[in-house]
C-alpha cells in the first residue's frame, strides 16, 4: 500500500474575509511532522456547499487519501459541513445518530432544543469523535475523512488524538540540507536524477552580493538521503561553489 496522502480543508468564510486568522494549517503541519508525515495539501473555503462538496469530492478520488476538515458542523444555518459530507461521500441522507443525540442532551439538558440537537443528524455510518472541552461530538467516516469543529480549541486536541490512532509509530526522516552561493540553475540536473523515494525542495533567494539557493533532501532511507544530498556536494565542489551545511531537521 502506497504511503497515505494527508489534507487539511478549513471551511469558513470568516477566514476568507479575515475576520479570523487561521490558526489549523500551522498546527496540523506540525502535528504531522512529529509523526514523520507532511500535509499533501490544504485548502481554505468559504462557507458554500457547492464549494464543499466538490472540494470533497476531489479529495476523496485520490487515492489513499486521508482528510482533517475544520468548521461548519454546527446547529446554525451556515453550517454546511455535515450535510455536504453526507452528499459527497455517502448516499447523501442524514439520520440522527443515537448516540450523539443522547451526549447532546446529557451535556445541555433542556437547552438541546430546538437547535443544538440538529448536530446529532449525521451521515450514515458516521462514527463520533469525542470533544474534550464541550461534549459536542464530532464525526468520521470510513476511518478517513475526520470532521472537526472550527475551534481550535476544541479540534487540535482532537486531531492529536485521531493522530495517536492513525499513526501509532513515528517515521523518521532523514533530513540534509546545504545553501550554495549559486542560482539553481547550477543544479538542475542534479535534481532530475533524484530517486522518487527523495523529497527534495530548492529554494532559490536573490541577495544583495548575489544569488543563494538552499537544497534540502529527504528520505525515510538513511543512506539514499546521504547519498542523494552527496550528488549535490560533488557538484558543488566540482564547480568550486562555495556552500554551507545546516543542521539537520
């Protein structure tokens, strides 16, 4: 099985018009470091269920796809979420889920109604997500697509907790990384011989004495990083480039 691909889609128009600042992106890409993953994209949209759906659409069609998506599982009318996601990835129905009907009630009483319990309408098979700070659940299906609140607050310790699940055993990475006094350029065909197995990423930066560029190689194999990052330095030193090493990350 090919390695899991791993999204993050942060829904809310709030966002968009900066009357929030996004606080997930940053916190889910660190999460996912500590692991030894790395987000294969993020996507920040509006409150449009449209938009939503096909956003999840496209997710789901890749392949080994995993998804953590913030916001818009709420009770008020512009909470999409769980509607959209009953529509792009089940039969489209909503029932009331037992169980989380039942936690709405115990946790607010006769302030469930009318509008608190709707949370408890969930796509078919949804399995709930515990929130450790209010109660109110949130959901998963299929093990894969993982629905969270927009808070903060709430959701990023409940990302942790799906994470500990997911991914049990941290995958170490191994890391070089150089910058060369040099424009990339000088290295392309270095970069076209990299094995598929090596992450590699140039960045190129103009300064005021002339052009930097940092290369940085990656693998979960320590001799293919090594050797792969050597590539670079018999290059470099081949043309008499100066360059400086960096601790590893």
């Amino acid at each position: 099985m090919s390695e899991p691909k791993f999204f993050a889609l942060i829904i809310g128009t709030e966002i968009l018009n900066r009357r929030r600042v996004d606080k997930h992106f940053d916190f889910v890409t660190q999460a996912l470091i500590k692991k030894g993953h790395k987000l294969s994209g993020s996507f920040i949209i509006e409150d449009d269920p449209g938009l939503i759906i096909e956003t999840l659409n496209y997710i789901a069609s890749l392949e080994n796809s995993i998804l953590f998506s913030f916001g818009g599982i709420g009770s008020t009318p512009d909470d999409y979420t769980r509607q959209c996601s009953a529509l792009a990835l089940t039969d489209g129905s909503l029932v009331v889920h037992e169980e989380a009907k039942q936690i709405i009630e115990k946790t607010l009483g006769e302030n469930a109604y009318p509008h608190p319990i709707k949370m408890a309408a969930l796509p078919k098979n949804a399995k709930l997500l515990h929130n450790p700070i209010n109660n109110m659940p949130a959901f998963s299906l299929e093990e894969r697509y993982f629905f969270m609140p927009g808070f903060p607050e709430m959701s990023h310790p409940m990302l942790e907790t799906i994470l500990e699940k997911l991914i049990p055993l941290q995958k170490t990475y191994y890391r070089h990384t150089l910058t060369a006094h040099c424009k990339e350029n000088e290295l392309i065909e270095v970069m076209e011989q990299m094995p598929k197995n090596v992450e590699f990423s140039s960045l190129p930066k103009r300064h005021h004495d002339g052009w930097r560029v940092s290369i940085s190689v990656a693998s979960d194999d320590a001799f293919v990083a090594q050797q792969s990052f050597n590539m670079y330095l018999h290059v470099l030193q081949y043309k008499n480039i100066f360059y400086s090493l960096h601790d590893q990350v």
